[in-house]
C-alpha cells in the first residue's frame, strides 16, 4: 500500500494549523493511498505548537510526525526537514494556511498514479477552479517569475510559485536543495527540469488567497531573491 507524506512548515499558524489538519484528516485519497502528516514548527512565537500538540493528542489515530526547529530558519529550511523525515512514497507540500484545498491531493496524485508523471504541480492560472480575486501586482509578478523561470528550464508551467508540488519521493530526497526561505520554489523547479527523462505535469487547482491582514507574509523581497535563484541556478 503506498503513503502520501503531506509535509507542513509552520510559523506563527495558530489560527489555521488545526483547520488544515482537519481538512487533511477528512479526505480519502485515490488508490486507497493512505497519508503521513509531517509537520515542521519553524520556531513560532505564537501559540502554533501548543495547537499542533493538541490536535496530535485528540486524533491517536492519524499518523503525524511532528518536528521544530530551535530558531526560526524559513520556509525552504522547514521544507527541507520534513523530506528528510517523510516515509512516503509520494511528497507534497501543503502550507500551513487555508489558501490550498487538500481536497485536490486526488487531482495531484492521479497522473502519478496512471503512470504518467513523476513531478506534479498544481496550477492556479489554469482550470475552472474558484480563485479568490486579490492582488494584481502579485499575479503580475508570479507570471513574471514563471516566465523568467521557463526561459531557462524550458518548461512551459504556468505556475512555478504554486505551493502545491507533488513528487515521487526518491526523486526529490536525492535532489540537494539549498535555498531556506522562498527561493525553494525556483531552486526545486530548476533542479528537476535538469534531470534526465523526468516528467512533469501541471493540473488547475483551486486558491483562496489570504490578505496581509489575514497572515500573507510573502513579499516583494522575496520576489527580487527568486530572481536571483532562477538566475543562480538556471545558468548552473
């Protein structure tokens, strides 16, 4: 029986963590796949463990490996851990938010499962999915990126920044990756697009986009490092 290991960074989470975890625990994935929650506190000064060490001890039931780290170190680092200790035969990122619909793992899982993909990466520019309506300038510039990006992988994803990135698992544990806050996305997708014969899908997903107020915390700052990272590992 294969598993799905749904990996989780965390910082500063406590309104949304258990939300997720609720949602995570109420879906049945295709193949009867069964899941593996891997949870990574990335140093949160709120009350987001206190939440996750709740939750874990009212569902004894569903399988969560929990870890933190000592200091605050990023979403790429808290990423990083959570492969190193996934078990799964498959890999997805899911932040800690409400902004992705675990109800579309199934969407994500299916061209892996039918023998098609290795990498999978769900799309919020293509589909008839709902997508909450916010910020212009970010939809300019996460196109930008992917453009940017495309140019040198040569790939044509329409959404390089998507949270959602699916992966057989022994192709992203033996990927090296470097990059500890938001340059994850650019240095992962550069990485797999040199790798011989890989095959990457994209498939339209859903979004319900946060505002600042809400807890966003990406910002323009991170946009300018990812340029940075598709240039750095693009001519690499």
């Amino acid at each position: 029986m294969s598993l799905l290991s749904i990996i989780i960074p965390a910082f500063n989470e406590e309104k949304t963590i258990h939300l997720i975890l609720d949602k995570i625990n109420s879906i049945s994935l295709i193949d009867s796949i069964e899941k593996e929650i891997v949870i990574i506190n990335d140093c949160s000064t709120d009350k987001t463990e206190d939440v996750i060490k709740k939750f874990i001890t009212e569902n004894p039931n569903i399988t969560i490996n929990y870890n933190s780290h000592n200091v605050n170190q990023g979403k790429g680092a808290a990423i990083h851990t959570g492969i190193k200790h996934a078990n799964g035969d498959f890999i997805v990122i899911q932040d800690a938010d409400l902004e992705y619909d675990p109800k579309e793992y199934n969407l994500l899982l299916s061209p892996i499962i039918n023998g098609h993909a290795d990498v999978v990466y769900g799309s919020r520019f293509i589909g008839g999915k709902p997508h909450r309506i916010l910020f212009f300038w970010h939809t300019i510039g996460n196109k930008f990126l992917t453009f940017l990006s495309n140019m040198f992988t040569n790939l044509n994803l329409t959404d390089m920044e998507t949270c959602y990135k699916l992966f057989r698992s022994e192709i992203i544990k033996n990927i090296e990756l470097k990059e500890k806050r938001f340059g994850f996305e650019p240095e992962v997708t550069s990485k797999i697009s040199k790798i011989k014969n890989i095959r990457i899908y994209e498939v339209g997903i859903s979004y319900y986009g946060r505002t600042y107020e809400e807890g966003k915390k990406i910002g323009w700052k991170d946009g300018v490092w990812a340029i940075y990272c598709i240039f750095k590992y693009g001519l690499k």
